[in-house]
C-alpha cells in the first residue's frame, strides 16, 4: 500500500464481529477473500469509497486478499477509460491493486455460458419469447398478485438448448428471445418470478469484440463470479438484499456448497446530504455541463475529490467514522469538511493570500525598503521550519479587513485604528481613498517600528490581526471558491427536479495575489491560506498562471454543533 492506512474505527462492527466467527470455525479454511466490483461505465465516487475500504479493510486484517473485479457485462456502456479511472482511483484512495487480484467478469462469460447451458439441462431455465413489455404488463404480476407462466416454460430441455445455441450464434434479433430462469411465478419477491438470466445484445464488447452476442444479467453474473474467484466474504449495500435469494437459487441449482461459495451480508450505503449519488444524475450533470466533467471539484467522485484538494486519508477517515451498519441514513456533508479540516490541519504548510486586494501604503516607511520576516510554515509541526516574507512599503490585504464605518465588535482595521500584520508590525490607518463612486481603492497606514513580531514594547494591546502579502513580490493567481453543488439537504426530494435546486454561488472564480513562495507548487499540492482556508493547486495551472481550488473553509460547524449536542 502506498500509505499506512487505517479502515476501521473503534469497536468492531457486526461484519467484522461475523468474520471474526468465521476465523475462528474455520468456515472458509481460514480464508478471507473479499471483492470490490465495480461496473466499470462511470467514476466511482464516495459512496463506492465506504465499499472500497470495508472489502479491502477486512481483507487486510485478516490477511487475506481483496479482489477488483470489473464486472462489465453489459458492453452498451463499458470503456477502458472508467477502468482505468477505477484502478487509479483505488490506489489513491491508499489500496493496492496487485496484477493477481484483478479480474473481469468477461473472462468468465465461456464459463458463465456452460452454466446456464446445465440450468437448462436441469429444468431450470428457459427460453421465452415475451418482450419486456409484455412480461410487465400481463405476466410479472405485481405484489399483490401472482404472476402467468410464459409459454415458453413449457418447452422441452431440447428445444430449450437449440434455442439458447442460435441466441449464442446471433440468429435472433435484440429481443427476440431471453433466457429466464425457472423459480416461482408465485413467490412473494418479484425478483424470483423467473428472471431473465440472459438477453442478446448485438453491442462490441471493449475487451471481447464481437465474440458474444448474448450477455448475462448481473444478478445471474454476480453470484458465479464470486464462486469462480473463491470470494468468501461477499459484501453488497442493502439495495442487494431483496436479490440474495435469487443468488442463491443460482448457486444452489449449480450445487456450489460452502466452503465453495460466498457468504453474502449487506451493509448500509453511504448517502450525504447536499450531495447526488445517482450515476444517471452524475451523468446528466456532466452531459448538460452544469459542472465541468467528472473531475469537477463539486462533484462526489472521488477524482473529483482529488482535485478539489480532499486527502485520501479524510476519505478513509469518514468511512471509519461512520461505521458500517444496517440502518440507511444520511451523514452530514459537515462531518466530511470536519475529517478534511482535521487532516489538513496537520499536514498542510501555510502560507499568505489576498482573495479580494485593498493596496496599503506605509507612509513613514523607506520607500525602497524591505525587509525579511520570518513566518511559521505549519504551527502543527514544528519540524517544518519557517521561511522568510518581504515586507515594504506597499501592501495588500484582504478589503473585508478594512471599513470605514466599522460596527461593534469589529476589530479589523478603520480609521484611526490599529491591527497587527501577520509576522509584521502593527500598523495604523491614517486615511482611506476613494475613487469617484465612493470606493476605498487604498490605504494610507503608518507602522511602529518597535512592533516587529507582533508584540508592542510599551504594553498596548490591538485586537485584530490581519494577513497581507506585499505589492513588491506578490504573484497573482486564479482562485475558484468552492462551495456545496446543491442548496438543499437533499437533491430531488419529493419528486422535485434536483436540477432546479443546484446551488449558483457552488464555484467563484477570483484573482488573488500570493506570496511568491506559492508559485513553486504543483499540481495536486495542498496548502492553507491563512484566515481563509485549505487550497489545492488545480491541473490547470501552467508555469506563470496559478489556479488554486479552495478545498475547505477554515470554519468547522460540524465540530460545533456536535459538541453542543
């Protein structure tokens, strides 16, 4: 593994407690092989990440092994780019991903075939003429009523056969005829009234070309792989659960026993609110360009993440701190910007910023003065050292740190008041100029030079400090202030379109000007801006253009609030 991870949290949670059993009667041999499969026709986002961490967590603490497996066995929508994406994403989310451990449910389609083939030998499966839209409408039945037997169900294990081997031949148009299984037309859960197990897709397959024409469904997929890999642990979110029974009639009706097929458990998916999850409404936002692309920083996937500047580790930290549980709830997006802070705090050097400049002219001071200071790179880690800032004449600071008319309890600068700068001196203002509509556009200041380092040598105290950068050697970059995509808690409640709720101040482009040291950073290099916020240099920087994306406010409600509760 590329970090030293941590997956769990503090008491075990009801899958750990179950492996933990199973360890200890030997139910697999003393085995834990667990799964992670994606269907690879999108990027995989936070909801996938708690899924990502469970598998490979209890792999890794058992000593065991947790399969990628691509589970691409539908090719209208499949590409080698979302594999990709997928495997680069699991690395960086701190998993490794061994060439042994990587598997695609196409590599088992011949073995897949072959199964299917024996469910028709043994009785159990069919061929059935119905179109989908005739099976809904008078056979499925509903939960109130039985369904109708297909007419195919009466067709003999031959017939059956010679019609399953033209699907494979392509002798039938798309829909013409699926394979279904043969359970119970009467049974309480709709999924077990005769499945479709196979349909013919005359679609190119990204890894198999034209080899197949038939595909199968995942439900009839899902619980062969498993088997075929050895996986003994199967972990599925609790939308799975209504399909358990029907994975396992296919294994039953196969004669795969324990130890030679997977346990399955369900677990509580991970929703937040202000946040989509739907891969159709990701996608809806990606292809009307409500956000830039998958990578958008607004976006719950986890490349998205990246880029906003969100360490995997907080990522990690979330899932832990959520648990793995049954109930179905919604976690506070607050509790993701606490972990992100939390993270952050620790590892990210600090540096100065000016978001919305106000010039500063220091008028009892050398004109072609400067002078080093020196600054703290991270009071969270003293082994990072100091570096040294410039400080002359001309100044910028942030324009909400000045008013001219300010209010009670405003301790920012005004006129006629002091504040300290950040690693400087304290500084008066003397007068502030405007343009013609009234505007402050700079500030006439003078300094204490008996000040340096913040601390004045006759006692008086100031209660404001302010940050700055200094005119001479600051470098300007583009900054997009990120906030939350949607304005509501949760997107598309109550039949409302989600489009409608998305949030228009969710991205803020402005210049800033930066402390020169920042102009050395890359791509993907996270730092706070002091007062502001945690920040992330974005892929679209180029040498003498800096973009930075704010990853964070430094506020933390989340923490707050809880503790009040």
């Amino acid at each position: 593994m590329a970090e030293n991870i941590s997956t769990g949290g503090g008491a075990p949670d009801f899958i750990r407690e179950m492996v933990a059993d199973d360890m200890k009667t030997n139910k697999f041999g003393g085995k834990v092989i667990t799964r992670f499969p994606p269907e690879p026709n999108g990027y995989i986002h936070i909801g996938h990440a708690k899924a990502i961490c469970l598998d490979f967590g209890v792999a890794a603490e058992n000593n065991g092994v947790c399969h990628l497996r691509m589970d691409d066995t539908n090719p209208t929508k499949e590409d080698t780019e979302y594999v990709d994406s997928i495997i680069g994403d699991v690395r960086w989310l701190g998993f490794d991903v061994k060439p042994e451990n990587l598997f695609y449910a196409s590599d088992c389609f011949d073995r897949m075939y072959e199964c299917a083939r024996e469910l028709i030998r043994r009785g159990k499966a069919y061929i059935c003429d119905l179109s989908a839209e005739e099976w809904d409408a008078k056979y499925k039945g509903d939960l109130s009523h039985p369904g109708l037997e297909s007419p195919g169900r009466a067709r003999s294990v031959e017939e059956n056969l010679d019609l399953f081997e033209q699907m494979k031949a392509g002798k039938f148009d798309d829909g013409a005829k699926v394979l279904r299984a043969r359970i119970d037309m009467a049974s309480p859960n709709i999924n077990m009234r005769d499945p479709v197990i196979y349909r013919i897709r005359r679609v190119e397959h990204f890894r198999h070309g034209n080899k197949w024409c038939i595909y199968p469904m995942y439900d009839f997929a899902h619980p062969l792989e498993d088997a075929f890999e050895g996986v003994s642990h199967s972990f599925c979110t609790l939308e799975f659960e209504i399909h358990r029974p029907l994975y396992d009639w296919v294994l039953d009706s196969l004669g795969f026993a324990f130890p030679d097929r997977p346990r399955q458990t369900e677990f509580s998916r991970l929703n937040l609110t202000y946040t989509v999850m739907s891969k159709r409404k990701l996608l809806q936002l990606v292809k009307e360009k409500f956000v830039s692309g998958w990578d958008d920083p607004r976006m719950p996937t986890v490349c998205g993440m990246r880029r906003r500047g969100i360490p995997a580790s907080a990522i990690r930290r979330l899932c832990a701190t959520v648990g793995i549980t049954k109930f179905d709830g919604v976690t506070d997006v607050a509790l993701l910007e606490h972990c992100v802070r939390d993270e952050l705090n620790a590892s990210s050097p600090r540096y100065l910023a000016v978001l919305d400049p106000l010039k500063v002219t220091i008028t009892n001071y050398p004109a072609e003065g400067v002078e080093p200071l020196d600054a703290v790179n991270n009071p969270e880690d003293p082994a990072a050292g100091s570096r040294k800032l410039q400080f002359g004449r001309e100044l910028y600071i942030e324009r909400a740190d000045f008013m001219l008319e300010p209010p009670k309890g405003y301790f920012r600068l005004a006129p006629g008041r002091e504040v300290r700068l950040r690693y400087g001196y304290f500084i008066r203002c003397e007068e502030a100029v405007t343009d013609a509509d009234g505007r402050v556009i700079e500030l006439k200041c003078s300094f204490d030079p008996a000040t340096r380092g913040g601390n004045a040598p006759d006692g008086r105290k100031v209660k404001g400090t302010i940050h700055w950068v200094s005119a001479a050697d600051c470098v300007p970059a583009e900054v997009r202030l990120y906030d939350r995509l949607f304005s509501v808690e949760e997107p598309g409640a109550d039949g409302v379109d989600f489009l409608t709720q998305l949030n228009p101040d969710s991205m803020k482009k402005v210049e800033g000007m930066l402390e020169p040291a920042l102009a050395d950073l890359k791509a993907g290099d996270r730092v706070q801006f002091e007062r502001i916020g945690y920040f992330a240099v974005d892929p679209d920087t180029k040498p003498g253009r800096m973009v930075f994306n704010r990853t964070v406010t430094l506020k933390d409600s989340w923490s707050k609030n809880n503790a009040a509760r």
